[in-house]
C-alpha cells in the first residue's frame, strides 16, 4: 500500500483512518497481453481517551508500520 493513499482525521475525539490500494498487472504471453487490476478500501476508527490537538496530528510510515502522533490538548 502506498502510504500517501492513508489519510487520518479526527472528530468528536474519534480518529477515522482511511485508505485505498491499487494495483495494476500486466502479463505477457505467446498469445497476447491481458491486464489486471484491483481495488480495495478500509476505514477504521477509533474513540480516543481526552481532548486532543486535530491540527498537530502527524503519521509516519517506516518498515510497513503506520504511526500516527496525536498531540494532546
């Protein structure tokens, strides 16, 4: 999943983190080309325990693990 496709929002102190992946393949053979492609989505949320900062929210993505830094408020 390409990590620029992650977007992560916060309301009413719920975080929503959402995505899409897309993948595209192409295979050739004796006979011609065919292509294949695929889509798929999620959306996850989550209630946070206080009052956070929504404009201070980073993620980071290293090693295929997403973080994301909520600030308090």
């Amino acid at each position: 999943m390409d990590p620029k496709e992650v977007k992560a929002s916060v309301d009413n102190n719920i975080l929503t983190l959402s995505g899409v992946q897309k993948e595209e393949i192409e295979n050739k053979s004796q006979y011609g080309t065919s292509y294949n492609s695929s889509y798929s989505s999620f959306q996850n949320s989550f209630s946070l325990p206080g009052p956070i900062k929504s404009k201070g929210l980073k993620m980071e993505y290293n090693n295929n693990t997403l973080s994301v830094i909520i600030p308090k408020a």
